[in-house]
C-alpha cells in the first residue's frame, strides 16, 4: 500500500513539475541580487542568468572568485555584472550589499539568497559561539538582505528566492545548529508570505529545498558522516532559476526531497528509516 501511494505521489509531483509554464524570455533584462556565487550551486546560478540575458550584481566572501565568475558572466553574454565582496557575519554588510545593488541596477526584480557557512575554523561545532555565527550568516544576515531589498521588489512587483536545505523541513543527525538556522529560514519566510498576501503585496516568495551542495564548504562541513551525493550544481541551478521565474511557493530538487518532507508528517517510522540509512553512524561526535 505504502509503495502504490508514493508511486502515485511520485508521478503527481513528476507532473507538476514538468508543466510549470517557465518562460526564460522572461528573465531578459530583469535585475537580479544575487548571493554566495563563489562556488556550486551559486556560480551556476549567475552563469545561467548570464545566458539569460539578466543584469548582475553578484557577491560572494572571497574577492578573487567573485572576479572570475563576473568575467565569466560576461563571456556569457550578460548585459551588466556587478560585483561586491561581502561578509555576511558582519551584521552591517547586509545593507550595503542591497544599497549597491539599488545604485548599479537602479532596482531589484529578483533577490535570490543563496550564500551559506559552516562553522568557523576553531570552534566547537555546537557551541554557543559557533551557533550564533551561523545564525548570523544562515539566517539573520537573509532577513536583513530581505527587510533592504522588499521596498524595491514591491515596486517592481519581483520575487524573492530562497535557497534552503532539506535540513530545514527534515532534522537530521550531527547538524543542529546548521538546521536550526534552516528551519529558521523555513518559518520567517512562510510566514513573511502569509503577511504579503494579507497586505495584498505582490512579491513572490519561492524556498528552494535542496540536497547537499557541491561546494567545497558544504562537502566538508559532513565529511564522514552522511552518504548523500552533492546535487549537480547546473541542474540545482536551473530549477531554482525555474521556480522563480514562475513564482512557485516552493521547489524540492532533486524532486523525491518532497515525498520525504511528506513523510515527517504522515508516516515518521518510516522517514527516521529513509534518514539513518544516509548517516555514516560510526563516526565519532564532534564535540
């Protein structure tokens, strides 16, 4: 019985999916704030945008990477890129990344947050310390991006898109400040579009629910404890360049992350199952 359900969910969610009217006309001159592009999922990103025919600011931790994924923007036909290095477990830098974006772009059509970090180098991994620099960089640092950026998005009737983690709607093992953060995101947002429909506000909100990111921070960050492969950065890429575009409330890739985001709810045995099977349990806690 359980394997005819999500056989059926499967094939209702496959279709949904395959007809969601993306139009990527759509994105030709559209302005686009773009975060974390130094690696995986984000670099790819602003390389499809780029083909897109989109106007760019991008910003990333690291100076370096930024300059070689603007040139490479530009090699793909983007008509405007920007860039700004940013740090965003400075709580001041939020804003000025926004305010940079408003100068160079004249205003925003899309906020697309994507930057994450793991925890810094020398900190215990559940420590206070670490907890609030993570908080700080995962989820305070997308508020206050978000609070600069709304005014210009509902001008411009834009969308808002969230790249999140299965880790914010399934908890998991070895990851509890780093979920905490990604649940976090989870609830602000949802209840952010709650609060738009009611003032009859027209941004979009999509949350992009994705596996582990091929980013080296990422790989890292659970070395040795779980078997799950790296999403393909370009295909990840695509489909929250879809979602988007499209204003879909949400999107899951790969698209089975739906199912078992279903199955915390509807049958919990079997998603505490599915979750120890990804989990390498012979490694030794972190402290």
């Amino acid at each position: 019985m359980k394997v005819l359900l999500l056989t059926g969910l499967g094939a209702l969610f496959f279709a949904y999916y395959w007809d969601d009217n993306f139009d990527p006309a759509s994105l030709q001159g559209a302005r686009v704030l773009l975060t974390g592009v130094s690696a995986g999922v984000g670099e790819e990103l602003a390389y499809h945008y780029a083909r897109l025919g989109s106007h760019l600011v991008l910003t990333a931790h690291t100076e370096a990477f930024l300059q070689q994924v603007v040139g490479n923007c530009r090699k793909l036909g983007a008509p405007k890129v920007f860039y700004i290095a940013a740090d965003m477990a400075s709580p001041e830098v939020p804003e000025r990344v926004v305010q940079f974006a408003l100068d160079k772009l004249g205003g925003l059509d899309y906020l697309v947050l994507n930057h994450l970090g793991a925890a810094p180098a020398g900190t215990r991994v559940r420590s206070s310390q670490s907890t609030r620099w993570l908080m700080q960089v995962n989820f305070l640092s997308y508020v206050q991006l978000t609070s600069s950026a709304l005014p210009s998005l509902t001008d411009s009737k834009g969308s808002l898109v969230v790249v999140s983690s299965l880790l914010g709607r399934v908890p998991t093992s070895f990851s509890s400040p780093y979920s905490a953060a990604k649940f976090a995101l989870d609830s602000f947002f949802s209840s952010l579009r709650r609060e738009l429909d009611v003032q009859e506000v027209n941004v979009a909100i999509t949350m992009c629910i994705l596996g582990l990111q091929d980013r080296a921070s990422a790989a890292e960050g659970v070395r040795g404890i779980t078997r799950v492969k790296a999403a393909q950065g370009p295909k990840a890429a695509l489909a929250v360049i879809r979602g988007g575009a499209t204003r879909a409330s949400g999107i899951f890739y790969p698209w089975r992350f739906h199912l078992l985001c279903l199955l915390r709810s509807w049958m919990p045995h079997s998603r505490a199952w599915f979750v120890r099977q990804e989990l390498n349990i012979t490694t030794p806690l972190a402290a």
